[in-house]
C-alpha cells in the first residue's frame, strides 16, 4: 500500500500550478520543491494568483474537495480597484451570473465582505502597479465552488477588477505562518481535520 503524502504550498505569482512548461520561460511547482513524482496538486491557482494550493498522491482527496456535491469553503483575500459599494458586496453575496466556456453559469450564494485595512500579506514580487489617483481596496471572498477565474470574474462582473488575489484558505487549513513559495509537509490525520473531512 503506498504511502500517502500531502504538501501545502504558498504559490507565488507568475508560477503555473503544473509540473510542465507550456513555455521554456514558465515557473513551474517543480521549481520550488523536490516534490515525489507521483504527487500532483489539487486544484488550481492560475498564473496570476498567489496563495494556498495542496499538493497530494492521494487521488481519494481530489474528490473529496472538488467534487461540487461536496461544498467546501475557501477564502480568498483579493485587492480591487477603487472600493466596492454595499451594494457590489451584496451582488456577490447572492451570485452573480458569469460566462464560463461561453456559457452563463449563476455563482453559488458567497460570503464577502470589505476589510477595514488590509489585510497581513507579503508584499508581492514583482509589485501590482498602483494608480495615484485609482484608490483600492481588499475583499475577503468565500466561496463553495471553483470555477475557471471565478473571483475575477465575478468582482469585475460587478464593476471592480481584480489587481490581487490570494488564496487564503480552504476551511481551516490556511496560508499562516508561510512564506511565499513555501513548502510545508502535512500530517494526514492533522490535514482531514483542517479540511472537515474527518
């Protein structure tokens, strides 16, 4: 029986969340870490995202945290230009309608809310470029689903377009204490109790 392991990452901005370049110039995870060959992650962040990404050989777990019957939460910290009205934060909250594949696909009900500052981030390599006179703001946005950009494209369906987006957390199991491009070896009994699966 083989050994299961899991691995959570801190992804950096501009990696892709493969093992494979598509372009000689890509980052890849196998650029952060001595990974096991048969390890691969779970989920997505794209290129342009940052944050918490799993990395597992057990293929039981994919189904388990992406299947859509079973919803889990996972919070994403996203700064936006210029600062969203009550009324965008409830749009969210509700779900909006957005074009997946050329098809409308309603967002599932979400839990969003604005942050009073921002929240604890590592400053970001290299840094999002800032207007002087384009004030931004951070969201923190949780979802039960993941579908392709969704929080992009969900705060620009509403009027305010994503300059950063952290993958904080999925449940319990959270960014705290990483580093960006971290690496961190996970107890399995410790990980199924952070991710409600136990």
């Amino acid at each position: 029986m083989p050994t299961h392991q899991y691995f959570a990452i801190y992804k950096p901005f501009g990696y892709l969340s493969q093992f494979s370049r598509e372009l000689p110039e890509h980052q890849v995870l196998g650029d952060l870490y001595d990974f096991p060959k048969d390890v691969y992650s779970i989920g997505r962040l794209d290129r342009d995202s940052e944050g918490l990404l799993l990395l597992t050989n057990d293929k039981s777990l994919n189904d388990r945290l992406l299947n859509p019957k079973n919803k889990h939460w996972r919070t994403y910290w996203v700064q936006v230009e210029n600062i969203p009205t009550p009324e965008a934060i409830q749009q969210l909250c509700k779900g909006v309608d957005i074009r997946i594949n050329k098809r409308v696909h309603r967002t599932l009900p979400a839990k969003a809310k604005l942050f009073d500052a921002s929240p604890p981030v590592l400053e970001r390599m290299p840094p999002i470029r800032f207007r002087a006179n384009v004030p931004t703001a951070w969201l923190s946005l949780q979802l039960q689903e993941g579908k392709n950009r969704q929080v992009r494209r969900m705060c620009a369906k509403v009027g305010f377009p994503v300059l950063r987006l952290i993958r904080y957390s999925i449940e319990d199991l959270t960014t705290d204490g990483l580093r960006i491009g971290e690496v961190r070896n996970l107890e399995q009994e410790i990980l199924m109790r952070q991710l409600k699966l136990l």
